[in-house]
C-alpha cells in the first residue's frame, strides 16, 4: 500500500514537473 502511494506521489510530481518545464520553454519562447 505504502509502495502505491509513493509511486503515485512520484508520478504526480514527474508529471508537475514536465508541466512546469514545458510552459516555461513556452514562456521563454514567446
């Protein structure tokens, strides 16, 4: 149980971060 929810943190955080990369790529291309 501890397993799943440590994996599920890990990929909300992986995915808030991608997010967060792509619009400041986009930020700084505009």
């Amino acid at each position: 149980m501890q397993k799943e929810n440590f994996l599920t943190t890990l990929t909300v955080l992986v995915s808030f971060l991608v997010i967060i990369g792509f619009f400041h790529q986009w930020v700084l291309t505009y």
